[in-house]
C-alpha cells in the first residue's frame, strides 16, 4: 500500500485537509486532473510530479486524478484545483474538505500488463479492466496501453466474448417485456446515411419492437440522435422511453444518459485520438450496445467503401465473421448486410440538413433522395425478417408498400409526439454553392472530407449547418454546376469550410472526358 | 493534409492569429499542452475538443501541442494559453503572433500502429519514431501505445540495436581523443549505492579515461549527480567538461544539459508511470547513453534481490546476454557484474548522507562503510581489466592499494576542484532514530519502502534529508536499537516520514529468536 494520509495532524497534512476546493473549469477530457501549486505542502513533502496519480476523497466520495503543478500564484498553496470532469465526479459541497492521498494501485493494471507481455486475459480480468476503466481509475496513458495491447488480433475469439460481457455487465441492462426485440446499427463512416428514423417507422408499423438508443456525434457531423432532435425531443430517461415504446413499438432516443456500456465512449475517445482500429474492439462496441440495450434480433449494415470505416470486402468478411460469433454466444440473432460505401447517402450532411432527408422519404416527396429511400428499405427488409414479420419474398415488398401507403410516416408522427411534440427544423442562413470547375463525370467521393467540410461549416454544434450534396457518382456535370451547397449559421463558419474547400479540390472529384 | 489556416483573414482566423500568447505555468510533464476558451472562434468553428492535437507556429518555429478546452472567463476567447514546457518550447516574444492549425499528421505513427499490429519496424522506421520523440511531436497517449506495443519479448535484438542506434542518433554524441574510454552504470533500484566517486576517482589514478555523466534523480531519493552536487559543481557544459577530462582523466557531472540520448527520459517517465518493464527498452536506454557520452568499455552492475530492479538470477542472465549483443554490435567492450542486491550499500540515503558515506571510503576513515568499500573496488577493479590497466590477478589489489594510500582521494580532490572547488556537505537540522521494536535478528530490508522514506523526509529535493541505515541483514539487535534514523530539513517532513514508517513496520525487518 502506499502512503494513505489520514489521522495525520502535523502542519502539512492538516494544510492540504483544509485546501480550498476550486473549479478550474479546465476540459481535458475524459481523464480528471488535479492541479496543486508546486510549494504546496503535499507536492513539497511527496515529491509528486507531473503525471503523479493522487486519490481525492470528499466525504465517502474517492476519486483517481493526474497531478498537473502549478508553478505561480495563480493557484493558491492551500488550494486543490479541479479539471471539470474531476469537479463533476466529486460534485464537492460548499466548505467541504478533501483528502489528497497517493492512489492505490489499481489491480486490474496488473492485466493490461500481462495483455502487453502477451498472456491471455480471462473472463474475470477483462471485467476487472473495464471496471476499472468505467470507475475511471485509468489514466489517459494507461487506457492508450490497454488498448495497444488489445489491438490487431491480439484478443482471441473468448476475450472479446468476455470484453463484451463486461461491457455490458459495467452498465444498464435494459429488460423488455416481449420476447422478441430488434434493433439495427451502421458501422459508420459513411455521410449522411440516415435510415435510422425511417427503419423505425416501418419495422413498428409492422408489428415488430424496436426500441432504438442513439448515440450523438462524436467526431462525425451527426449522430442519428443529433438528426433525431431536430425533428422531437431525444433527451428521454429510462421510464420515458420505455412509456414511448409500449405506446409505439419502437422509439429513437438518445442513449447517452442511459448508461448503456459506458465503457465504450470512453476507449472509443483514445482509440480514435490514436487512430488505432481493432476488429476485436469493435465487435464489443457494437455488440455491448445492443445487448445491453436488451435487443434479441440485430442487423448491422456494413457499408464498404475506399473512405467508409470499412475500406475492403475482405475486411468486412473478416469483420462480419467475428460480429456473428460473439453473437451467437449471447443468443443474439444477427443480421450482416455488406453495402455500397462509395458515396455518401442521401443529400443532407449535418443535423437538419439529414432530418430534411429523413422527412422527404417518409412523405414520399417527388424529389426524395432514392438511394436513403433504398438504403432504409433494404434494412427495414432484413429486420422484417430477422424478426419474423416477413420472408425473404415478401419483406421488401411489405417495406414498400408501408412506406408508399403512408403508414411510415404516420407512424414516424405518433413516435415523436410521444416522445414528446414534433418539430420541423429550419434552414440555415448562409449557403453558398461549391461548382464543378469543368465539364466531366463525378469519378470519387471524399465521405470523410465531406464531413469535415460539414464540421467546419458549423456542424453539428449548428443544428442547421452541413451541406448537401448535388451530384453522385457517375454523374456527369457540366462547368459551373453544382456539386455540392455549403450551409452555416455564421459567416465565419461559411469561409472556414470554404477555406478547407478551396485547398482540397478533390472533395467531389470531376473528371474531364477524354 | 488538414486544414492549416494560413492566408486566411475572415473574422475567425483573424482572431486566432492575434491572440495573446499567456503563459499558465502548469507543469503537464513533458506534454506540451494549449489552452483555449470554449468560446474562442477556433475551438467553436473547427469543433476541436479536449485530446485534439493542434500545431502552433510563432515566427518560424513550430510546435505540437494537446488542447485543453477552458469553460470558464479564467482565459479570454481571444487568448492562447500554454503549458509551462510548451511556453518553454515556443519561448514567444512579446507580442509575437501565434497561428494555431490542424496537427499535421506524425508519419511515424503508423511504424507505432504496425508495431501495435505485430508487425516489425526496419531500421528507418525506429529511427522516425525516436526522432518525432526527441522533437516532441508524440503525446502522451501515443508515447504510451509505442511503449506498450515494444514492450515484454515485442522487440527483436535487431529492434533493441536499431532502437539504440536512433536513440544515439537523436542527440549528441561526444567523442574523446583517448581511442579507450571506460565507463560504468548500474541497474538502479538498490537505495544507497553510490560507488561511482570512488570508482572514478580510483580509475582515473591509475590512468583510465572515464568521464562519467550522470543522471539526478527521477524517483529515487538521489542520483548521482545529487551525490556529486554535495561536493562539488555537476552542472558543466561539454566544454568545461573536456578541460576537467583533460586535467584529470575523468570527471562526474550532471549530463542532463549535455542533450545525450535525449529520448531516453521521456519514455522512461512513461514507462514509470505506466510501471511497464522492458528489456528491450531498459538495454537501449542504458547502452544509448554509454555511446552517446563516447565510451568504449563500460561495466555494468546488475544487483539481484527481491526488492531490486532486477530480481532474480534468471532475469539477470536475460538482461547481460540482451546487454552483450547488443554491446556488441556497437563494438562496445562490456561486463556485467551480478551484485548482491538485497539491502542498500552503504549507510547514507539522500545526496549529503550518500556524500559522506563517499568522503568517509575516500578518506579511509576507521567508520567508513565496508560495504560500499567493497563494491567500489570489486567495480574499479574490473574497470580496470576490461581497460587493460590490470589482469584479473592485480585489478583487486591495484584498486585497494590506489584507495589506501589516498591516492584515490588526492585525485578526487583535483576532479571537484577542477569542476568548480571541492563542498563539503552538512547535516539536516533534524534527526529521529527509528529503533527495533523488539531483540532479534535482522532477516529482510525492503529497498523501495527505504527510498521512500527518504523522499517523504525531503531528499532530493532537500539535499540534506534522507535517512543512515544502523543495521545490516543477518545482524543481532537489541530491543530498542536503532534500526535506521531520519534526517529531514524541517520537522514537517519529519513527522511526514515517521508516519509513512508507523505503518510500515518491516522496512527493516526484526525476527525475533524462536
């Protein structure tokens, strides 16, 4: 054990018990950080250095943070500054007193340990890591360790069985009272692509349950939860939803405050930081959220394409042998539909600009994109299967017809007035149309450059910026004509992204007929 | 490439590039980290977040950095603020104008992804991901996936020898006129130790060229460059360091400003943090040094105990035969000598108490300790075969003869004098004996706990804290006798120590007789 510093009463210790408890309001992300000034008595007399990990207690409250020093006055010798996820976690009251004392050692380090001198983990060490991990007892470093560790093919078949396990068991489980419960899932990288409100209308119109928990962007333009709240709140709690589903079958919500597999959101953040992919990772991600969630029967649509998540069909074979394996030990159904990830799909790209979309399908308006429209039959299709409502015949047809007739969209009405009022989102102020700079055929198109252009033009922060797309593949186009339309809430933003268009002229590749 | 915003003068970008630099003072490590406001154009149009990697450029120099969002007025929108090694890195002057961009991609992170995927890296690749290490392009996240997937058996000796090789490349490398320059290192973890004085002093003497470089401490309670503080200036450029090797034949100095092997800290501090153990590693970070500092024939001491850095006879032997190769293929005489590691040599703990233990052998005072005698002569004398200076039948005798007839503490008066003049260290205003608890004999001294109690009464950092040990493994005590005694600058440190050692009865390890 290392030095705990309680029932010690000389000048130092009682200093730092009576330090002031201040909220720096710093965001460093997911790892809390404490900042003592470096001639406070603890940093003085413990030797503590940047990158120290100390345990704060406030009450019964504990907590593992990173010491960051502070070398001038700005923080005072008797004060304990917090980094706002610390200052969240501990939630401090007025005049409360902390205890700063060295962490104890985090056992399940132990693991991640042996995982690097690459020993096997078992069922009972990966639970001990992901605990650890969802208890943020992990440093930022000692999460990027794990996860280097367990990337590649570096976990067997049984430790991502026994990751996801833990995943799941880490968090909320929700219960559902029918037996048969189904749920969809992209793996991502693809614009626009917004099926997810559209699917739901039609699988519960049909019969089927289908209660969806959605994630808001993380590094994307949008998350379905993002698009979803432009068009009915999304923000429901567990009984909220569950008194939306019993009333429409099926609902589109945020899950974010749901604690579904919270383990996830975090790896997910350092994974992407280091740009690392792990099929392994990935299979758990995926399937701890749905199994979590309490879904029986999953179909996952795996778009492939050359800047899609998924850039090969062999990767996705790869990728869908290993997401039905770790299902099949769950008991859970599973559906893979390998699809086109060449382009994005749909035109909007951004909150509003996808739920426009979203609305244009349901309403089966003339000028509807015709590949989301496709896209969102094919996989209410297979989910009609999967769940029985339907057979191979006669699923797309029964799709179809649900969606022409008008029930979809009747349906898609009801689920958000339950979930508490439709809305009917905007359009953003500031447009501005990127042309073709010659006369030629739309060869390639940059879904991930797409979505930076979105972000950059204020998305998904501004509900109403993106852009929306105005040629597709293979298209041809004349000199001047649009390829796609800038949309922004400032004009600021609009010369940002207009800036990044400028030096990439690749994004919605033109070539000139030979 | 993302987006770098130069040339671009619409509101947003504007702001950005006249904001004021302001130095925050907090010491992040060596992660160089940027502040900004939540609100600040760049962080609100470009959607960055917290672990988003940002470069900076001031003038023509550049610099990586990871941002950390402010949510509070602490930093305006318009100012930039910088971690104390970022704001050391840019040293901006005033009113200097900062430009901040996307951080283009590190190419030699993709070596680090390979090696994560199992993958071996050639020769260039070591190389790039050193030199992005050195020129602090890594983060801390990705320092740690780079450790984590080159540690346990990961690296092959050509890996070790290419690593090695990058990391001499990286820094400055010192070459000598003499063609034979000795050398000697010791694979820490023993509290005490600190034969390198006398071993210089006697090498020297006898006509060796060693011009020692040395490290202060990063967790222990001293180096020996704290040691040889004591007792004279270490802080020497390489100039003053080439007079003082030319006067005397040898010298003791801080290497730190000497820039060798300069990736060697920073990942040893990551690897501390993380508690990772390497040995690939470890052979490249001892052996980069020794090249680097231009020697030729090094001795290295291994000590094995159970409370050591190395810890058994079998980890031992891996480590030399991994330290011989790759020796090797530098061309680079070496000899391992596995020590006894179990209890400290000598009696002092701390710079000055270390120091006098060195005064006391160099002097050849009736009190002085054995232990350290011994060591220091067992090592000289094998300095002095692998140098040509003896043959195994003389060296010991040799040694012995040069440290009893004060020859050897002649010399090492003339290397502190031509280091700046010779100090003679004093004693810590307070002291407190640690006694047996009870009559019996001493059967374990556990060295970590030992250094530990040293740091808590103040050492380094107060040079003259630390602790004398009273007892040695196998010894008989009375009830009552001292153990150890504390030595600390203030009574804070003091009580600080003596509670850590209240809850640590067996750092020194009493059994009573059956």
């Amino acid at each position: 054990m290392s030095a705990q510093l309680t029932g010690f009463d000389t000048r130092p210790r009682s200093r730092v018990e009576a330090g002031q408890l201040r909220r720096l309001g710093i965001d460093t992300g997911h790892e809390h950080v404490v900042y003592l000034n470096k001639d406070s008595p603890i940093c003085r007399s413990e030797g503590f250095g940047a990158h120290s990990r100390l345990e704060l207690r406030v009450g019964t409250r504990r907590m593992l943070a990173t010491l960051n020093i502070v070398q001038n006055e700005s923080l005072g010798v008797d004060e304990v500054g917090l980094s706002e996820s610390a200052w969240l976690a501990l939630l401090p009251g007025a005049g409360e007193r902390v205890v700063i004392a060295h962490a104890p050692s985090v056992d399940s380090l132990t693991s991640v340990r042996a995982k690097i001198y690459g020993q096997p983990l078992d069922e009972g060490a990966l639970h001990g890591i992901v605990r650890d991990i969802v208890e943020n007892r992990y440093s930022a470093i000692e999460m990027a360790a794990f996860i280097a560790a367990a990337s590649g093919d570096h976990l067997s078949l049984e430790e991502v069985i026994w990751l996801t396990k833990a995943m799941v068991q880490t968090g909320t489980q929700l219960h559902w009272p029918q037996p048969l419960v189904v749920d969809k899932h992209c793996i991502g990288g693809l614009a626009g692509n917004r099926t997810t409100p559209i699917v739901v209308a039609i699988a519960t119109e049909l019969g089927l349950i289908l209660p969806k928990t959605s994630s808001r962007a993380i590094t994307s333009a949008a998350g379905t939860a993002d698009t979803m709240a432009m068009l009915a709140p999304v923000d429901l709690d567990e009984t909220q939803t569950r008194h939306v589903v019993e009333a429409c079958g099926g609902c589109i919500v945020w899950g974010g405050a749901m604690n579904l597999a919270p383990a996830d959101e975090r790896l997910i953040r350092i994974e992407r930081a280091l740009d690392v992919d792990s099929v392994g990772q990935l299979v758990a991600s995926v399937l701890s959220k749905k199994i979590a969630a309490g879904s029986t029967h999953v179909v996952i649509d795996v778009p492939v394409g050359p800047t899609a998540k998924v850039r090969s069909h062999a990767e996705a074979g790869v990728l869908a042998t290993l997401l039905r394996r770790v299902a099949s030990a769950f008991g859970l159904q599973l559906r893979v539909l390998i699809s086109d990830g060449t382009q994005p799909i749909g035109r909007g790209v951004g909150p509003a600009l996808e739920a426009h979309d979203v609305l244009a399908v349901l309403r089966n308006e003339p000028h509807a994109p015709i590949d989301l429209r496709e896209r969102a039959l094919t996989v209410a299709a297979a989910i009609l299967e999967l769940g029985g409502a339907a057979n191979a015949e006669t699923s797309l047809a029964m799709a179809t017809t649900c969606l022409e007739t008008g029930r979809a969209w009747q349906r898609f009405q009801s689920i958000c007035v339950a979930q508490g009022g439709m809305r009917t989102p905007g359009k953003a102020a500031y447009q501005q149309v990127v042309p073709a700079a010659q006369q030629g055929r739309v060869t390639a198109i940059d879904n991930r450059r797409l979505s930076r252009v979105a972000k950059l033009a204020g998305a998904p922060a501004a509900p109403l910026a993106g852009l929306t797309l105005d040629a597709h593949l293979g298209e041809t186009v004349a000199g001047g004509q649009p390829l796609f339309t800038l949309h922004a809430e400032s004009p600021g933003e609009l010369a940002y992204a207009m800036e990044y268009v400028s030096r990439h002229p690749c994004i919605v590749c033109v070539e000139a007929f030979s």
